[in-house]
C-alpha cells in the first residue's frame, strides 16, 4: 500500500505537535490537545493523537519501522462495541506484523484498535491488512496529518476556533520543516517556546 514515506510522516507529525503545543500552552488545557509526543524506555518515538471524543492514535517510531495504531470508536470494527466481539478480526489486523513491533504495544492497546499499518526500513513498504468496505477510519484518522500549509490551515483554523493561525508561519513549516522560538512566538505570544521545542524528538 502507499502512504508517506517516515520522513514526511514525522515532518508533518511536528508541525501538528509545534502548532499545538503553541495554541494550547496552558497545562490546565492539556486536555484538549489533539496530539503529544513521548520517547519510551527502548527508544521508540510515540506519537499519541487523542480527539476527546473516544478516537485515538498511536504512531510509533522504532529502530527499523513505523507503525500506525488507530482506533474509531464510533466503527462498527470497533470489538468492544459489539455484543459477540468477531474472534477472528484481531488475528486478521496483525497477520504479518513482526513480533517484536507488536511487542512495543500493551495487550490493551493492542485491542484498541480498528485499523493498523506498518512500514518496514528493510522494504522500503508500507503493509495493511484490509477489511472489505470499512476502512476502520483509517481515512478519517489519518486526515489530521495535513500535507500542506493550506489543507492544515483550513482544518485549523476551524478547530482553533478564537486563535488566529498566522498563515505565513504554518507555510514557512511546511516550506523549511524548521521549527524555532520565532516561529511559536508568532503563533502565541504568550507561549513557551522552549518547552514546546523540547517536545520536538
């Protein structure tokens, strides 16, 4: 399957984490960024979308793959919603998947989820078990990764509603892939911009 290749992905995955940590700096509000980041104690870099509607994702970074864990909770894939959960499905989700990439997951995590693709560096690939006619909200999930200044915009400025995004900043992220105390000081000026470039990995 196609999709972007890790270095676009986590370019795009900073810019999300740069602009939402600087729209939302207040610790108290937390709560309602969409995404964050974290390193775990093997080295994966995690980044951990939460929409506070029940939906989630989890794209992690390892040693030699990335893999995408997304969970629409509204899906009708979504086992813990049906009355006879299909015992079928999970063995179909990660046929294939290495075990040691779905080691790095928890056994919940695990079963939180509605779709699931990885890439291996070795191939150069990305791989999905599909499931006919339902996508597991794999669109709908992974449409917060904007791949353009105008398409991030557009989203943004909806969600960030009373927050004006400066456009010029978000096309010079998108143009540079740079991220400096500048650039967050123009999105809020009353942010931290050392703590938010600290969240960058």
């Amino acid at each position: 399957m196609k999709y972007l290749n890790p270095e676009e992905l986590k370019k795009y995955l900073d810019i999300f984490l740069f602009v939402d940590a600087a729209l939302i700096p207040a610790p108290e509000d937390a709560w309602l960024r969409l995404i964050s980041s974290e390193i775990s104690e093997n080295g994966a870099l995690w980044y951990l979308f939460h929409n506070g509607g029940g939906d989630e994702m989890q794209i992690c970074f390892s040693e030699n793959a990335v893999m995408i864990k997304g969970f629409d909770h509204e899906n009708e894939l979504n086992q813990f919603a049906r009355y006879l959960p299909d015992a079928d499905f999970f063995p179909h989700l990660y046929r294939g998947v290495p075990e040691e990439l779905l080691g790095l997951f928890t056994e919940d995590e695990l079963e939180t989820a509605t779709f699931f693709m990885w890439y291996l560096n070795d191939t150069g690939q990305w791989y999905q078990n599909e499931f006919p006619d339902n996508d597991g909200g794999k669109a709908y999930l992974l449409g917060y990764i904007a791949q353009s200044a105008e398409e991030f915009l557009e989203w943004a400025q909806e969600y960030y509603e009373g927050a004006p995004v400066d456009a010029e900043t978000i096309q010079k992220l998108y143009t540079s892939g740079t991220f400096t105390r500048e650039d967050a000081l123009k999105l809020n000026p009353e942010c931290n911009p050392d703590s938010i470039l600290a969240e960058l990995h």
